[in-house]
C-alpha cells in the first residue's frame, strides 16, 4: 500500500506543482514598491530622455550646417567661415551632450531604478 502510494505521488508530482505563470500571476500587483522611489526614477528617465532629445536636434543642424556648406558658392568666404564655426560650435555641443547623457544613465542605474533597461 505504501509502494503504490509513493508511485502515485511521484508520477502526479509533477503535475500538482504550479508553473511559472501560475505563480507570476499570483504575485502579479502583490510588490509593494516605494512610490516616491519610482517618481524619482521617473523624472531621471525623463530628464535622461531630454538630453537624448536635444542630442538628437544637434545631430541634424549638424547635417543641416553640412548640406549649407555644400551648397554654398566657394566665393562666399565669409559665410563658409560662419558655417565652419557653427559646426565647431555644434559638435562641441555634442560632445558635452553625449557626456551629460552618459552620467545621466549612470545616474538612474546608481539610484536602482528597478526593472529600466537603457
């Protein structure tokens, strides 16, 4: 009697286990995270993503600047000078953009924001 018992718990072991969605949809809403923890995260991702933004409006007045370049005519020195001098200007917006941008993600990923993905 106790042979068959075991026989019979091991075969429907398996099957009175619940499976992962089981338990992902019992705890599902049950986490309690701290709100003024997801705020801050929030407003760092956000902030994260205004510099991305601006980056990004950089990069095509860069493109802008280099299409004028080519469509101006060589006799016009001075403009070639203000376009070559705004394009300096640019990239070094860009390269401080990209640093701001890069201590702006290691910023919300020091402050443990849970589950962000950069």
């Amino acid at each position: 009697m106790l042979r068959v018992a075991i026989i019979f718990l091991t075969i429907l072991a398996p099957f009175a286990t619940p499976s992962q969605e089981h338990i992902r949809e019992y705890f599902k809403g049950s986490v309690i995270t701290d709100p003024t923890k997801t705020r801050r995260c929030e407003e760092l991702i956000e902030h994260r993503g205004k510099k991305i933004t601006f980056k990004n409006n950089l990069l095509g007045l860069i493109d802008r600047n280099k299409k004028l370049r080519k469509m101006v005519p060589r006799e016009k020195v001075t403009v070639h000078e203000k376009l070559e001098r705004n394009i300096i200007n640019l990239k070094r917006e860009l390269k401080l953009a990209r640093i701001k941008i890069k201590k702006a993600s290691e910023e919300v990923i020091i402050k443990g924001c849970p589950g962000i993905s950069l």
